[in-house]
C-alpha cells in the first residue's frame, strides 16, 4: 500500500461510516413509518404514517448524521395544510432523503423510481404508505402515475411530491423538467409550490467519496404559483418559468 492510499484511510473510514449511518437512519425511520400505519390505517390516515417517517428520519438526521436543514421560505408550505398541492424539487442525490424530511406535509405523497419498491423495510414502507412509483420510459407506469396522482389529488386531498427532472442531477445546470407535474397542475388546478436545494456535491459525492458531518443543507421554498386559470397552452410557458425560479434560487444558495 503506498503512502498516498494510507493517508486517505482516515477519510475513507469517515465517509462509509457516515453511508452506514445514512442507511441505518433511513431503515429506522422507515420502520417508525411502517409501525405507525395500521394505526393510521384504521382512522383512514395512511398517508401520515410518511410524515412519521419524516419527523423521525429529521431527528436522526440531526442527532446521528449531524445534518441539520435550513429552511428559508418555510411559510409557503402553510398552503400543503389547507389544500392538496404540487410539490416539485430539484433531485440531486440520497441527501434528498435528508431535506425531505424537514418540509415534508403532514398528507402527502412522494413519487419515487419503481426499483425503490422492491427494497427491503424501505420499498415496504413506502408502498404501504401509499406512495407512487414510476418506470422511467415505460408508457404504462407514467399513466398509472399519472392517474395516481390524480386519485391522491382529487379523492384523497393529498399533496404529491415530485422531482421534474425525472433523474438524480449532481451537476448543474437543473435538466430540463418534464411536463407530468405541471399537466397534473392542469386537470386539477392544485397549487405548484417550487423547492430549491443548493448543491450538495460538496457535502455528498460518491466519486470523491466524501459524506460530511456537521453540516447544514439550505433550501428555499418559493411562493406558491396559482393555476385555476391556466390553460393548456401555457404549460410550456409554465415550465420554463417554474425551471427558471428553481435553478436563480439554487445558485442564489450555493
């Protein structure tokens, strides 16, 4: 072993102690989800038992990872407590799971990739909670989101959080956003409210194998964006604009 691979040993053991850490706080809080839902299954509040997981995931988040989160704009979630909204965010890397965790409604739903389904403790949670999984590029599950999202909006008065890049995005500038969240703004005229997270690269990358300790991840939640007269036609218009506020607001944190 030569003198350079010995002097990254400390940082090497600090970043895969950080990971199993992340991992265990991720199970735990999946398992306070899970433990809490027949409860709230039976007095018809299934979706909560992702706000239990989230209040849990926040505590250890604080207390184990040493990641706390600040949240400017905090306000503008008020609207998620009196009417189903559209949550959309700028998706990065497994620290999402972190910031969730601090904004997270107290009724509402997250879209995730299918493969996330099939995980143990993690995918059963979710799944009993209620929340939605798509394929990316497969026809059928785009539309079986879709009319999920449609259910949870319309008949469950939920909110629905989604990542309209459709992809984890390390680097910027954001990928272009797909319309699905903003089509759904459309047919049900829910509110979008816009999340940005400043780039987290210098607190998480995988590459440089780098997880740090003791640190604060900022977001800015933007005001809501009214949609009971948009058209069909200014969708386009709306993405662009919705894209545009997200990536000033992620540099304006970096």
């Amino acid at each position: 072993m030569g003198l350079a691979s010995l002097r990254s040993l400390p940082g090497l053991l600090v970043f895969y102690t950080q990971l199993l850490l992340f991992a265990h706080c991720v199970l735990l809080a999946a398992a306070a989800g899970m433990a809490a839902s027949p409860l709230l299954a039976l007095v018809r509040r299934r979706a909560a038992a992702n706000w239990v997981a989230a209040q849990a995931m926040r505590v250890l988040a604080e207390h184990v990872l040493g990641i706390t989160v600040d949240v400017a704009g905090a306000e503008h979630l008020a609207r998620a407590r009196c009417q189903p909204c559209i949550v959309v965010a700028n998706h990065q890397s497994l620290l999402d799971a972190v910031w969730l965790a601090f904004v997270f409604p107290r009724r509402a739903v997250v879209v995730a990739n299918a493969s996330i389904a099939r995980l143990p403790v993690l995918g059963w949670f979710l799944r009993a909670a209620g929340n939605l999984f798509v394929r990316q590029g497969d026809k059928q599950s785009i539309r079986a989101l879709f009319d999920g999202s449609l259910r949870c909006l319309e008949r469950d008065r939920l909110s629905v959080l989604l990542f309209p890049e459709g992809r984890r995005n390390a680097s910027p500038p954001l990928l272009e956003f797909k319309k699905g969240a903003f089509y759904l703004a459309y047919c049900t005229h829910a509110p979008i409210i816009p999340v940005a997270v400043q780039s987290t690269r210098a607190l998480y990358s995988w590459s440089a194998r780098c997880f740090r300790r003791n640190t604060v991840i900022r977001i800015r939640v933007l005001p809501p964006i009214a949609t009971h007269s948009l058209t069909e036609d200014a969708i386009p218009a709306l993405i662009a604009s919705t894209r545009a506020d997200i990536q000033d607001a992620c540099i304006a944190l970096t």
